[in-house]
C-alpha cells in the first residue's frame, strides 16, 4: 500500500512544505504544473521549455515557500515565479524583440474546416496576436500581474504594456467570436424555440 498524498487547501498544504513535508509540496506540484506549463506556453515557450521553466519555477517554489502567506492564491503566486523566470530567459535571447513585425502583425491563417475551426482555444487564438501582444495578454491574465508590474518586468512604458493588451484582446475577441451564422445569443435561441 503507498502513501496517501495529503489533502487540503493550499494554504496548508504550503505550511506543512514549510515544514519540511516534501510529499505536500508534492502535492502543491500534482495540482498546479500543468496550469504553469500552460502559462509559459501562452507567454511564449515551447514544451520542453515550459517544462524546463515550470520544473525552475516548483524549485524556487520550494527554497522560498515560507515566503508564501497564502495572501493569494498559491497558483497565482507560483504563476508569477514562473513568468519571471521566463521574462529573464526571454531578455537573455538575444534573438528576442518585444517590437512587432509585419509577419507578427499579420493575422494567422484559418483553414475554416468545419467543426475543428468551431473549436478554437485559448491557445490557438494566442498565435494571432504580436510577441509583444501575446506577452502582456498573458502576464496581466495568464500570470495575474498588473500592467506596472508587465512594464517594469519588460522594461517598456506602461502605456505600451496598456496598448499591447487591448489590442491584443480586441484580437482575441474577434478571433474567438462564435462563426457568423452560428446561433449564438439567447433572444435567437429562444426564436427557434418558440
């Protein structure tokens, strides 16, 4: 018979690892990973990167979880380790530029292919907007940081990291809006209904 991972709230299961309880760690590890991947790959990561990143990010996590006061949210606290950690990833390629191209700028290709067109995600839409588009998107949502906290993280004006989110969601929005002639309000279902 194996041992039984420990349950509970965040918060406890941050205070046991605290106390040396590897196993809630663990725990905190099993139920928050996938999400941080998924985080680093919206800011820009590919898998194994996302991986590397994420695995950094549950070390750091580790040496500094007494720091943790279960103020917020333990996922959001660990999201934020890992977006820093790839924003210093980021700012050591020097392939990277956070200044927009006519390739980035230029919306993807949609194939239109019946039901899997219909069933875009998150992920898929991201690839629309700009480096710069898809960075503040993901910092202020994904990683739940304000847009100061994206400024001075990205080294750009407040005011650019403001503009490169609402461009980007307007994207999104239109990316993700249901396709025209899909029933998609409730007055036009109720139509059909009655």
């Amino acid at each position: 018979m194996g041992v039984r991972p420990p349950t509970g709230h965040d918060v406890e299961l941050a205070a046991l690892a605290a106390a040396g309880d590897r196993q809630a760690f663990g725990e905190l590890v099993r139920r928050h990973g996938s999400a941080v991947r998924g985080l680093l790959r919206r800011l820009g990561a590919d898998s194994a990167t996302a991986d590397d990143i994420a695995q950094d990010a549950f070390l750091v996590g580790f040496e500094q979880i007494a720091d943790y006061r279960g103020e917020g949210a333990f996922g959001g606290w660990i999201k934020k380790t890992a977006a820093r950690l790839y924003l210093r990833k980021v700012k050591r390629d020097s392939r990277f530029v956070l200044t927009e191209t006519a390739e980035d700028a230029a919306p993807a290709a949609s194939d239109g292919s019946g039901a899997a067109a219909d069933r875009m995600d998150l992920d898929e839409a991201l690839k629309v907007l700009s480096k710069g588009e898809r960075l503040c998107v993901s910092l202020c949502y994904g990683a739940d940081w304000s847009h100061a906290e994206a400024a001075e993280a990205l080294n750009i004006p407040l005011g650019t990291v403001k503009s490169h989110v609402k461009r980007g969601l307007d994207k999104l929005r239109v990316r993700m809006a249901p396709p025209s002639g899909s029933v998609s309000n409730d007055s036009a279902r109720r139509e059909n209904l009655g």
